[in-house]
C-alpha cells in the first residue's frame, strides 16, 4: 500500500483502492493507492518494509551505491513515472 495525495490521485486519476505500478530506471513495483490528505502533495508515503503485488520490494526503485560524502543511501528523493 502508498498512500498518495488526494489532489494528486485526482490529477492522476487514480481512485482508493486502485492498483498501481510505481516505475523508474531500476525497476516497478505494483501496489494498491490509498487517498489521504495525510501526506503532502507531490509526496508518496510507504511503510519501510513494503513489498508490492508483484513481491518485488520498493527497494528495487532505489540505487545501491551511497552519497559520496556522508556514505548515505539516496532516500531523499525518487523520481517515478
């Protein structure tokens, strides 16, 4: 489950309860949309452990190697499609 913005998932078209596929350069994972105004427009919200439909962890969507200068993964920010 991802909880999406409620603006955001109209602007989408995407209702409660649709499945969806996240999806960047390093892979997809499907999982079910839950609308809430809880979380910031522009933003999607996962649980740490989250694996999609498709048992695909949303760890695929995240790159490997770490920031050169504190040795942190890249969790910031993701770009999906």
């Amino acid at each position: 489950m991802v909880t999406i913005n409620d603006s955001d998932a109209n602007e989408l078209g995407i209702k409660d309860g649709d499945r969806i596929l996240l999806r960047n350069e390093l892979g997809e994972v499907e999982v079910i949309a839950k609308l809430s105004n809880d979380v910031p427009q522009r933003v999607l919200w996962s649980p740490r452990q989250l694996v999609g439909l498709n048992k695909q962890s949303q760890n695929v969507l995240i790159k490997t190697e770490t920031q050169r200068l504190r040795g942190e993964p890249y969790l910031t920010k993701l770009l999906l499609k």
